[in-house]
C-alpha cells in the first residue's frame, strides 16, 4: 500500500460524510515542559454546519494530530481510512514576470 499523504488545500471527507479543508500544518507544544516533545498537527476548517454535540458553523476550525488524520478506523465492519481525499487543490496560477524595461 502506497504512503499517503496531507495535501494542503486538499479538501477531504471524515468517514461518518462531514467534508473540511486542509488549511496548515502545526507543532502543539502542550507537555513540552514535561515531555521536550512537539506533536505535529494539521489544522483543518469545516466546510459545512454540522449537529453534533452542540451546533458547529461552517468554518469551525479544528486539529489533530497528523498519525490520526492518517489513520484508520472501524466503520460499519470495515477498516477504512479516517479522512478520505476526494479533492486536490487546484494548482496555482504563476503570472510570468514583465520583462525589465
């Protein structure tokens, strides 16, 4: 099985259908004092409101840490991946510099 990736801009679907935008990646720093170590976090904005536990606006922007975001979990009998890739940003346009006049 093939490595994969966070896409930046990507947008992904959680596996119980709620769809969010990858904005960044992070260090959370909590325990550092205690542990000296830094877990890395992707931070991702919510596309649509969502009813659970409470009411959470599009734009809710949440985090967790990367080994999660990648991982799996068990959904209706079957291991499947958490977040789901179901669109690569577009790529950026470049304008050429003007040439020196």
């Amino acid at each position: 099985m093939a490595e994969r990736e966070i896409i930046i801009g990507g947008r992904y679907r959680h596996v119980e259908g709620t769809e969010y935008t990858v904005s960044r990646f992070a260090l959370d720093a909590t325990g550092w004092e205690k542990t000296g170590q830094l877990r890395e976090v992707v931070i991702y904005v919510q596309e649509v409101a969502q009813e659970v536990a409470g009411h959470y606006p599009a734009g809710t922007v949440y985090t967790r840490e990367v080994k999660d975001f990648l991982g799996q979990t068990e959904h209706e009998g079957t291991l499947v991946n958490t977040f789901e890739l179901i669109q690569a940003p577009e790529p950026q346009q470049t304008n050429p510099t003007p040439p020196q006049q």
